[in-house]
C-alpha cells in the first residue's frame, strides 16, 4: 500500500516512511493512496476471530513489506499479552447500550491498544537497522503514558513526553513520571495541551531539527495507531451484529483519531451507521459538525482533561477526504485555521459530514450527573470521558444498536469520581505503587527553543 500527504498528493511513501516520519514533511498527515474493500464475504470470515488474530487480517494490508506476515503476527501475540483481557478488550451491557471497555491495558486507556502495538514496530524496526531514533509526543494525558510504557527500557530510542503543566491528573502523571528508565523524560510546559501539540509540530516541520535527531511521532497522526484502533470498532461490531438493527458508535473524542479510525473501519467495508463525537465544553468538533464552525476558542479546563484541547489534529484527514482529496483545499484550510483560528464549513461539505457523524457535547454538571445516574441504576463506574460517550446518545437522535467507547478507568480521574459519587476509584493492585514512588519531569515554559535545546542536551 502506498501513501500520500494531505497537503501533497503527488509523492508516494510507504508504510515504514509513514510510520516513522508520523507527521509529513510538508506538515500533513499522511494518508493511503487508495483503499481496499472487505466484501460481505470477508466480512463473515472475520466475525469469530479472537481479537489477536482479527488484528493480524485487518493490519496487513496497510504495512506492504515492512514485515512479514510471520512477523507481524509474533509481535501482535507479543503487544497484547500485556492486557488483563484475553480479547484486549471487552464488550459490557450497561442499560439500553453496548459499552467498549478499552482501558485493560498497562496504562489504563485506549491508548495501549495501539501503543504497545507502536512499541515493538519501532523495536522491529531498530533491531534491523543501525540507528537510534527519538520519539517526541505531546499528551492531554493519556498518550504519554501509553507511549512511555511502550518505549520504556528499549534500546536506541529515547521517548520525550510534553504535556501541560497542572492540566492533567496526578493519577495520569503519575503513570508517565514514575519510572527509572534512562530513555523516558518529561517535559512539563507551561500551558495547554495545544500549546504542547504545537510545540512537536513545530519541531518536526523544522527539517535541520527532525533530521538532526532522528525524530518520530507516536500522537495520534500517526497512521499506524489509526490503523490498529480501527481493529476494535471491527470485533465490537460483530459482537453485537444485527440483521434488523444499524450500529452506531459514541465517541468520546477531541483529537478526532479515535473516532476517525472508525470512520477508517466503516471505509474499508464495515456497515457502521453513524459515529457520534462526543465532547466536552471544548466543543470545536461538537459546531463543526453540527454547525460548520470550526473555530479555535480558548481551552477550557474540564473534569475530562484528555479532551480539553481546540485544535484536532486528525480532522485534516476528514477535511481531505471530504475535499475530494484535494491537496490544494487541505492546504487553504489548514493555512486559514493556523492564521486566523476559523474554518467555516460549506452546507454541501456540511452535508457530507452528516452522512456518517452526528455530534453532541456536554458541560460538567451533565457529566457528573451521568456518572452518578449510571452508578446509581446499573451499579457501573463510568471514567469522566466515557460517560460522555455514554450520555451523548441521549442527545442525538439516532435508531439502532449503540457501542459507545469507555476510553479509560476510572480510577484515572479519581476526583471527578469522589464528587459525582462520592467513592474513590482504585488503582487495579498492580498499580498502586506508583502513588508512592518519586516522580521525574522538568517544567520549561512554552519556548520552542528552550524545549529544542532539553531535547538535543539529552541525546
């Protein structure tokens, strides 16, 4: 399979450039050339697979020769034998609705599903190849963690973790700040989570930099996390599959990533109805697709931290797709939004979205209401993000089989638990520890060259 840039169509890559460049040199995210279908068929094929061996089907075709087929399947048993489930993942009932529970892995959010994944690609990768490569990622909170866990104690890569300082949970810090290993550091920035996300943009369109250090990226613009994510819209569909009934999908989402490896899956011939992105105050996604305004606001701090962002990061790669892949309209979109905040979406492109999304948002009364209506009728402990998902479908109008995605545990967010239900959501045993242990991270003001200069004293 090759790719291509969003914001230029005229060069072809392959899977290895895209998955270690993770941003294109020209800015835009990288995208396939063109996709395969699954038939009905291959549909019915893939319906009772265990979730490792669905993964190997559905991720193959998207990485040509980087690996062999014998290859890729060693390091799928081997990243998902981390998860306390055997599937990775589990589907529970709670009410009228399916929900996805993502959060059993080593860091407790989505994240792990693709980022162990990550992890031993870029081990494959080094093992054959004499050089080192440093990983640089900004985190809303979740991603760090993730990543670290993934790239922890590995040889020839350095990971270094942005994320903004007294703007994520000190649970979610902590998981990131913890460890000993020699190739994990955290950079605490002075400011939001846009203002971290900026930050690594910056670095990789300046080539002297990236290509001085070797740089890679693991946020979710990375197409190989797009890619593994969109495995588990496949298994949950077919754990829930109806003849009479359309499948929809709640999203608790401000990235778009998650959600947009969805969308990948319902591309490539799952019959997915519609998605639903949820959000929180930070509701950018929420007017774009509800009123075709994508304006930057500020960043609003919320009791779902991971979702406190304005600018998404994947929505280019929806603006391409719906811009008949037009480099030159991604590029005038992406310019307008960097120089003056705002994109102002056509009705006909307006219309298209509606095709396959619908959105909501909610504020933190609502939130905390949903946490506590949830505990209270079903006895389930809902993270602050997944009970967005979960409260969004009573928002929108939508018929059919709902899967809305849990995307972390809640003991990630144990105040925002304390206040709706007025009980402490415990670490699993395994993790206790780390509430204890000494943390390790620098606080730099937002300063691209004071962040350059930590990174090239540490390599």
């Amino acid at each position: 399979m090759n790719y291509i840039s969003t914001r230029n169509s005229s060069i072809s890559f392959k899977f290895e450039d895209v998955f270690i460049k993770g941003l294109a040199d020209d800015g835009g995210l990288f995208v396939p050339k063109s996709l395969h279908k699954y038939s009905q068929k291959d549909l019915l094929e893939f319906k009772n697979l265990e979730y490792k061996e669905l993964a190997k089907k559905i991720i193959h075709p998207f990485i040509g020769d980087f690996m062999s087929k014998n290859d890729l399947s060693k390091i799928i048993d081997k990243s998902y034998s981390v998860f306390r489930k055997q599937n990775v993942v589990e589907l529970v009932k709670i009410g009228d609705r399916s929900v996805l529970e993502l959060f059993h892995g080593p860091t407790l959010a989505f994240k792990d599903v693709a980022m162990q994944l990550l992890g031993n690609f870029y081990a494959y990768y080094l093992n054959n190849k004499n050089e080192k490569i440093n990983i640089v990622v900004a985190t809303s909170g979740d991603t760090g963690a993730a990543a670290i866990d993934a790239i922890k104690g590995k040889e020839n890569v350095n990971i270094f973790v942005l994320h903004p300082n007294n703007r994520i949970s000190p649970v979610q810090r902590k998981l990131m700040t913890t460890g000993k290993e020699k190739n994990v550091f955290n950079i605490s920035v002075e400011g939001s989570f846009d203002d971290c996300q900026n930050l690594v943009k910056e670095m990789f369109t300046d080539k002297t930099f990236a290509n001085e250090i070797k740089m890679s990226g693991v946020n979710s613009i990375n197409w190989a996390r797009i890619i593994a994510q969109s495995v588990y819209y496949f298994y949950s569909y077919f754990l829930v599959e109806d003849n009479n009934e359309p499948i929809n999908f709640s999203v608790p989402t401000g990235n778009f990533g998650d959600v947009y490896a969805g969308y990948l899956a319902k591309k490539i011939g799952l019959p997915i109805n519609k998605f639903i992105v949820a959000t929180n105050q930070n509701d950018i996604l929420h007017r774009a697709i509800s009123n075709g305004s994508y304006n930057v606001e500020n960043v609003l701090e919320t009791n779902s931290p991971s979702m406190d962002i304005q600018i998404a990061s994947n929505f280019e790669r929806l603006i391409f797709d719906l811009n008949d892949h037009s480099d030159k309209k991604t590029i005038d979109v992406m310019k307008n939004i960097k120089e003056k905040g705002k994109y102002e979406i056509q009705k006909e492109i307006l219309n298209k979205i509606g095709i396959n999304f619908l959105s909501s948002k909610m504020d933190e009364n609502e939130v905390l209401t949903t946490i506590k209506t949830v505990y209270e009728k079903f006895d389930k402990v809902l993270d602050p993000h997944s009970a967005i998902g979960y409260g969004a479908i009573d928002k929108v109008n939508v018929k059919g089989n709902n899967i809305v995605l849990a995307t972390a545990h809640p003991c990630k967010f144990p105040d925002a638990i304390k206040k709706a239900i007025n009980i402490k959501a415990e670490l699993p045993d395994e993790l206790v520890s780390i509430l204890n242990e000494k943390e390790n991270y620098d606080i730099i003001e937002n300063d691209l060259i004071k962040i350059k200069q930590y990174i090239k004293e540490r390599i």
